[in-house]
C-alpha cells in the first residue's frame, strides 16, 4: 500500500445511494457495490444508504448466507475504516433490525430524517411514503410496518418467510401491470410536507428509479438512481456532497 506517498484529497462530506436491489442473482450489479465500497466510498466522511440496498431482506437471521454476510462485510469495513454508515430501510430491506446494525456498523435512520451536514439542512427518506397514489400500497405498507405484524412474520421460519415475501412480489407485480404510470412517482403534496415539516435545504430520496434533480421553491429535491449491471440497460450511481457543499452525481462506470 501507499497510503502516505500520495496527496491525500479532502473528502466529500457525503455519498448517497439507494436501490441497489442486491441479489445474488445479480452478480454483476454486486461487483459494483463492493467496488464502490471499497474505493468511492472509503473517501467519504459519512455514507448514506437510502433503502432497497437488498433485493429483499427476510429477517437478520438471513446473515448468516454467505452473500449477505459479504455485504455485511463490506458495510463493516466501511465503518471500521471510520466512515459513518447510516441506512433508512427501504419497501424491501425494512426488517433489516439491531442485529445487521451491530455486526455492520451501520446506524438506523427513521424514514425521513434531517441532518445538518456542512450547514445545510438535509432531508433523507427511501421515497416510498411519498408515493400517495396508490391505495393498495398504502395499504400494504401500513400493515407491514405495524410492529405486531413484524414481530409475527419473523417468528416464521426464514425458508417460509422468503417464500411469503416472493407470494407478496408476484401479486404486486401483477397488480403493477395494469396501474397508471403516476402512481410510479412522488405525490406532489407530499414533497411540500417533506420541506416544510423539516425545513430543509435539500430531500434526497430513492424509490421512484426516477433518477433527477428537482427544484423545489428554494430547496431541492435529488433522486437517486438505481443500480442494475446485470440487465441491458445499465445503470447505477450516486450523489455526492463535495467537501465545500457542492451536490455531484456520479454514474457507475461498467
Ligand atoms: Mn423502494
């Protein structure tokens, strides 16, 4: 190693990511994060990752396979290298709980939680609670983020478990096939709530795979990308928030 011979850079206050959707099945996407992990995010002060990191998580007994334990591991070492890793679970990682906090180093954040990072007031959620224009997902959400409904379905078996949240993916992707192209997006009412309930310069958020910048009056809104290596149209990346406060996207190189 020579760490020392080269000019050290000021690192950036802040990387973000979200919808990962990480998967086994996706080896390539997964190749990517590690990358990332182990070179983007190493020179950062702070990592935040803003939901859906998994394609789906059963339950923090599922550390133990092998693939999530290399994501784990990654995520350890980020942390133990002293970059601080703050994680809002997403629709499809939110009963990741103490245990995945403890072994990786990560620390949990409510979804949508405000920060004050170089002094600006920054917003983050995963995305999903703003999309107010679907009932049925409204719906489901609501039952699945009730604490006796979790502490009930992790009480399963892990094998039951994941075959439960497949049941759950393929009925929602039927149901997805005939919805409008709307309710894919944020609701606008919810944005303004975002900014006005905590006063934030910026909300940043995933979910919506609408990858932009928005301007909101004075604030604004970014979007983080999703990531897919393995599919033809690739893609993935992450906002960066530059050591003097500049917002910069970065796009995954494949
Ligand atoms: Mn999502």
């Amino acid at each position: 190693m020579n760490a020392g011979t080269t000019a050290k850079q000021a690192k950036s206050q802040a990387l973000f990511i979200s919808d990962l959707h990480l998967t086994e099945a996706s080896p390539r996407t997964t190749s990517a994060f590690l990358d990332f992990m182990a070179n983007e995010a190493m020179q950062t002060e702070r990592l935040y990752i803003l939901g859906d990191l998994f394609e789906y998580w059963a339950g923090d007994d599922d550390i133990e396979h092998p693939y999530n334990r290399r994501i784990l591991n990654a995520i350890r070492q980020l942390s133990n290298a002293g970059v601080a890793v703050y994680w809002v679970p997403g629709n499809r990682d939110f009963l990741a709980g103490d245990r995945f906090a403890a072994e990786s180093g990560a620390t949990f954040l409510p979804d949508l939680h405000d920060v004050i990072i170089g002094n600006r007031k920054i917003a983050v959620a995963h995305g999903d609670a703003q999309c107010l224009e679907d009932p049925d997902y409204i719906k489901f959400r609501m039952m699945v983020r009730n604490p006796q409904w979790q502490q009930q379905f992790l009480s399963m078996p892990l094998e039951q478990r994941k075959l439960t949240i497949e049941s759950f993916r393929k009925d929602s992707k039927k149901e997805n096939e005939t919805k409008s192209d709307s309710v894919w997006d944020v609701t606008a009412s919810a944005i303004d709530d975002v900014f006005s309930q905590t006063g934030a310069a910026a909300f940043i958020h995933g979910h919506t795979h609408r990858p932009g910048i928005h301007e909101h009056g004075p604030g604004k809104r970014y979007v983080l990308p999703d990531w897919d290596l393995d599919g033809a149209d690739k893609r993935g990346g992450w906002l960066e928030m530059t050591a003097d406060g500049q917002f910069i996207t970065h796009t995954v190189s494949q």
